[in-house]
C-alpha cells in the first residue's frame, strides 16, 4: 500500500506533494484529521527501523516541554508521537515499502526517484 502521511496546512508538506506528483494510487492522511493509530505507527517504525527516526526535533511542543534535555528512548519517542501530531515528522510517504520520512532535499529527491523510476 502506497500512502502518504501529512498536513494539509503544512506549506511544505503541500510543496512537497506537488514536487513528487504521486500517482492515484498513493492514499492520504491527514495526520491533524485521522490521527496515526498504533498499527499505523508500528509499520511507519518496522520500515525506518526506530521511532526517533520518525520523531519531529522541530516540533513546536519539542521546544516547549524541554525534551531535548532528557533522555528519551524509543518508547517515549513512540508515545508523544501517538500523544500529538506534531511529533510525526513530516511528510512521510511509503512507496513500494520504501520508507521517505522528512522534508529534506535529499530525503525528496529519493522519493521522487522511487516513484518516477
């Protein structure tokens, strides 16, 4: 299954959607509508292979409950991501059980590769 997780009222995220052209069969997930379940979260971290990997450091929340002074473990990681939306670093898309998680350059460029090849 081809999806996509983001924000419709994220600008990047709806920049980066347009840069990818994703193909019909790419579902979407507005994480602020339909909030990321467990079942969700637990495919997102068997592809990125951890939940710090899928976690947001720019979140807003991030800075205001002073989390990057203590010791957050995968669990605590997995947690505010269910706990808030904002957590999810954003966008995420799977594609052909390719993981891009982010906004990077980089992390674009390889996902528009993978759906374009």
């Amino acid at each position: 299954m081809n999806k996509i997780y983001y924000l419709k009222t994220c600008n990047t995220c709806m920049r980066i959607i347009k840069e990818l052209d994703l193909p019909q069969d790419v579902i979407f997930q507005d994480i602020k509508e339909t909030p990321i379940t467990v079942k969700q979260l637990e495919e997102l971290h068997n592809l990125s292979g951890s939940y710090e990997a899928l976690f947001s450091k720019r979140a807003k929340l991030y800075k205001e409950m002073d989390l990057k002074n203590q010791a957050l473990e995968e669990t605590d990681y997995k947690n505010y991501i269910l706990e808030h939306y904002t957590f999810l670093s954003r966008p995420v898309l799977i594609y052909n059980n390719q993981i891009f998680i982010g906004n990077s350059k980089k992390n674009v460029a390889a996902a528009k590769e993978a759906i374009h090849e």
